[in-house]
C-alpha cells in the first residue's frame, strides 16, 4: 500500500454498513432520504461552513472529529439533523455514521474550497458541496470510490474492497439488527475494527520511525501506559476507567517528554494555532483534513499538561518523583525516565547543543499522533463497552472534550456537544 493511500484504509467500512442497513430496514432507508433532502434544504447552512472552514474562521479543526467541535463535519450534520423529523435512533445512527463511524473520506467544504479556486462562484461552489454532502449518503461505496479516484489512489481496487466487505459482512450486520443493537454502533463498531495492517503498521509508520527518537516516544508511551494500568488493576470499578487511564496515561508521558526540552503545552497550541493561520493563506486549497492530528495532537497535551501541572504543584520542592494521576489513577513514567534514547538527546544532534531533539520528534508526531492518543488501544476498549451497552450509541462522544484549539480561538458558542440529536 503506498503511503499516500494509507489514510484511508480506515474509510472502506463504514459506507458498506451504511448500505446494508438502507438495504435491510425500509424505514431507515427512508429517513436516510428525508436526510438527503434536508441536505439540500440546508444549502445556507452548508455554505456558511464551508465559507468558515474555507477559510480558517474556525482556528484549526478536526474536520472529521469524534464528537462534535465547531467545523466539523459531525457538528454540521448534528445541526441538518435536528431540522428533521426522523426516529431518533435513526438520527444518531445518522450521525454516528459521520464521526467514530467513517462514511467516507469526505469532509466538509472540501468542495466549495476547490470550487472557489477554480473560479466558480460562492453560490456555484456551495452547490457543488451540496451535492457532495449528499452523495455521500445516497451511494455510500460509490462516492468513496469516487473520492478515491480523485485522490489518485492506485494500491488496490477499492470499490471491489467494499461489495467484498459488503458480501462477508452482511449476515452480521444481519444478526446484529436482529440482536437489538443500535443502529448507531453497527456503523461505528467496524470502523474501530481497522487502522492497524497497512496503516498504523505501514510504509509511511516505517518511514517516520526510522528515527531513533521518534520511535522510542512511542515504545515509551506504550510502556508509560503498560505500566500504569497493571499497577491499578486491583483499582478500577468500570470499564470507562481503564479507557480514561489508557489515554491519560500517553497524554501525561507526551507532555512529560514535551516539558523535557523546555516546551509545554501552552507554547505549542500558541505555535499550531499561528501557523494554522498562516498555512490557510498559502494553501487555501489544503486537504480538509490537514491539521487534523495537530488538533489531536494539542488535545492531548493540553490534557496531559493538566495533570503534570497538578503533581507538579502537589510535590512542590520534595526530591520524590513525578506521578501525575488521572481521575485519581497513578501514572508511571519510569519508562520515559529510564530511556536511554530519550534521557540521552545529545547523542542524535551537535552533542552540545542538543536542547530541541524530542521536540523535533513530537512535532513530527504531531502531524500522526495515532500511537501516542493511543488509537489502537481506544478502538478496542471502545468496542468492549459498546458490546456492554449495545443499546446506546457510543459515538460521538456527547461531551465537552476541552479542545485545546478554544485557547486561542474562542469558539466555544458554535459547538454542538450539548446538542446532540
């Protein structure tokens, strides 16, 4: 697989689903069209997300984030959805579709930007989007393959990936209808069970860890919540503990690595968001998803920055080492302080001058942070507890996530987490 095309791996499963449900349940398939409709009965909508998107009214975005955060598309589907009445299972699973489920690799105002550069009016670009948006839904695995096309990718014949996936999957689709699952779940659920063989485990993973650094922050991290979780074993009374400790944990030891070099957290949201900026005016025609790993990211710094900064303050001035805790849960960073690449930067740059070498290496994983939020780790955990509560949608996540992207572009007013449908 070429390293341009790894990204998508993880967008082949969800269009397919998205088919099988239209295809097996007549009422979905028709809320699924009073869906496309409003899609167009909202061209003022779409056209003023995508005017913003366009042009980074937003501040960094993740347009196709996991919960609903001003400029993605989630939250633009969230708003369509609540002008229509639909069951509301199906609304959620609607929604689900288009956030930790992965109906495609669109996303909002992709179109439009493009359009707008290639000379076409707002109201001929916002058109184009509109049809976008809506071909998405109506002909799932054709518009994936069609976005495919158009991205040039050449590794394998994705569309007979998918009616392959379609075929194998649809008994279990089948059985999980049947079974009572929430719509919403059936559609995310494969999403989460891909990423790893040919992507996480990939050319371009390959690439990016033949640097020595690079990837023992990523052996560290690992171990960092290796660590962590067995030593609270005998401590944890739900499942969604053991989650939040996972991420926490990689959270805490990339801010720890990052405040090794004398950065933190603060500094490079400050550093993203102004080039963020600056990247909009050179390259107005920028994937729509370009900086959606630095907001990932800065997410996850700025949360581990919250609990490095509290034990910071708990220890104070004793000579005791540093243990951060997540939700009440000790974090270990032994792993990072018993490194012998991390503890030994000098030996990667000028030996006398080697002040900035993790740094450099975070910043290359802030463009890929999948192993570090961990990601392989979310998807399997989040799979378990839905199976435990298969009745209620588990994504998106229907809650603040503190986006650290709010601290210089206060924006806090256009999300929609307190609005879920």
């Amino acid at each position: 697989i070429r390293p341009e095309d790894d990204p998508f791996i993880e967008h082949y499963q969800t269009p397919p689903i998205l088919e099988i449900l239209c295809e097996e349940d007549g009422d979905f398939a028709d809320s699924m069209a009073t869906f496309i409709q409003a899609i167009a009965d909202s061209e003022t909508l779409i056209t003023k997300e995508s005017v913003r998107r366009y042009g980074g009214f937003y501040g960094p975005t993740c347009v196709v984030d996991f919960a609903l955060m001003p400029g993605s598309t989630s939250n633009v589907v969230n708003q369509i959805l609540k002008t229509i009445h639909i069951p509301v299972m199906h609304k959620q699973a609607i929604l689900s579709a288009k956030s930790w489920g992965m109906n495609t690799s669109y996303g909002i105002g992709d179109s439009f930007a493009h359009a707008i550069e290639n000379g076409a009016s707002a109201a001929e670009a916002a058109a184009k989007e509109v049809e976008s948006m809506q071909m998405i839904y109506k002909e799932p695995v054709e518009a994936q393959g069609k976005l495919m096309d158009d991205a040039g990718h050449s590794s394998f014949d994705v569309r007979a990936f998918m009616e392959g996936y379609k075929k194998e999957m649809r008994s279990v689709v089948k059985a999980a209808m049947d079974d009572g699952v929430h719509y919403g779940n059936i559609v995310t659920v494969p999403a989460y069970c891909v990423g790893d063989i040919g992507h996480h485990i990939g050319q371009a993973s390959y690439n990016m860890c033949k640097d020595d650094v690079t990837l023992a922050i990523i052996q560290a991290t690992a171990k960092v919540m290796e660590a962590s979780l067995k030593d609270n074993l005998g401590k944890f009374m739900h499942p969604s503990q053991v989650l939040n400790l996972a991420t926490g944990s990689t959270a805490c030891a990339t801010e720890y690595i990052l405040e090794l070099d004398g950065f933190n957290s603060t500094m490079v949201v400050d550093l993203l968001t102004k080039r963020f900026h600056n990247y909009v005016q050179q390259y107005p025609t920028r994937g729509a998803a370009a900086e959606l790993h630095n907001c990932d990211f800065m997410d996850m710094i700025h949360r581990g920055s919250t609990y490095i900064s509290a034990a910071r303050k708990a220890r104070s001035s004793a000579k005791i080492d540093l243990v951060p805790k997540v939700n009440g849960f000790a974090v270990d960073l032994g792993a990072i302080t018993h490194n012998e690449v991390l503890m030994n930067p000098q030996r990667y740059t000028y030996p006398a001058c080697g002040i900035t070498v993790r740094f450099s290496s975070l910043m290359r994983l802030a463009d890929y942070p999948c192993l570090l939020t961990p990601e392989p780790v979310t998807a399997t955990m989040m799979t378990n507890i839905i199976a435990l509560n298969k009745e209620v949608p588990g994504s998106p996540v229907r809650g603040c996530k503190n986006c650290a992207s709010c601290i210089i572009d206060a924006k806090h007013e256009y999300c929609q987490w307190k609005e879920s449908v």
